[in-house]
C-alpha cells in the first residue's frame, strides 16, 4: 500500500529484474550492488574444467571469483545477455555471450547458459555452462 493513495503498488520486481540487476552490477563494476542482489549463502557453480571452474559457496566466495575473472582480462570481461526466461518460479535461463581479452593477446568470444535461482528478491543460485569447454578452458590457463 502506498501511503498517499492506500492503492496498492503495481510495481513488483521480477526474477527476471533481478537477474538482469545482477548482470547490470558486474558489467558496471558495483560490486556493492552485485553483492545485495546475491543471499549470503548463494553458490555459483561455473561448470567447466579450468583454471576458475568449480563451486562457490557465499556472496563473499562469488564476488571474489568474478574480481578474479575481470582482474585476469584486465577489465574487458563482458557478458551480455542476450535472452531472458523465467517460468515464474524463481528458475531463470539466459543465454548469454561472454567476451572478453588476455594481456597476453587470448581472446574469447562465445555463447554460455546461465540458470539462476531467484528466492525472496535474490539470487539463491547460479549455474554456468560454457559453450566452447576447450576454448574456455584455454583462455583461462
């Protein structure tokens, strides 16, 4: 309810806001926002054998993988969703191209999958699948 009109309020944020929220923090570097939009005990599991695949366990433990993932490009990791879907559940699916350049000159550009799990306004958890699992597994060695 909204205290001028005692109506109730129409604008509701959606699981699909927050994921994209969350693709807006990392892609403007508002590590603060990032960190809000994640539970304290939210895990990412990136799912790809190589240098920065496996779980992470808490807000803490994701937002240091992700300032590792930008620190090693040198800042020019860019993720761009590139479709959104939810099934109003809290489970959404976006395909996504990720970008991103080496100091030493590796480059990669290619499609991922991200399923996240929204509870209660945040992201419970996130699952990442690669779509070149050799490529990536290159660029980050």
């Amino acid at each position: 309810m909204t205290a001028s009109t005692g109506t109730a309020s129409t604008a509701a944020i959606t699981d699909v806001d927050v994921v994209r929220a969350v693709f807006g923090a990392f892609a403007s570097g508002d590590l603060a926002a990032l960190s809000d939009l994640l539970h304290a005990e939210a895990t990412w599991h990136h799912r790809n054998d190589d240098r920065l695949g496996g779980i992470y366990r808490g807000a803490d433990s994701i937002i240091a993988y992700l300032t590792e993932s930008a620190l090693l490009t040198a800042g020019t990791l860019h993720a761009e969703p590139q479709q959104v879907m939810a099934d109003g559940q809290g489970h959404v699916a976006v395909r996504v191209r990720l970008s991103a350049s080496r100091p030493d000159r590796r480059t990669m550009d290619g499609p991922e999958v991200v399923l996240a799990t929204v509870a209660g306004g945040r992201v419970r958890d996130i699952e990442q699948f690669v779509g070149d699992p050799a490529a990536v597994a290159a660029f980050w060695a």
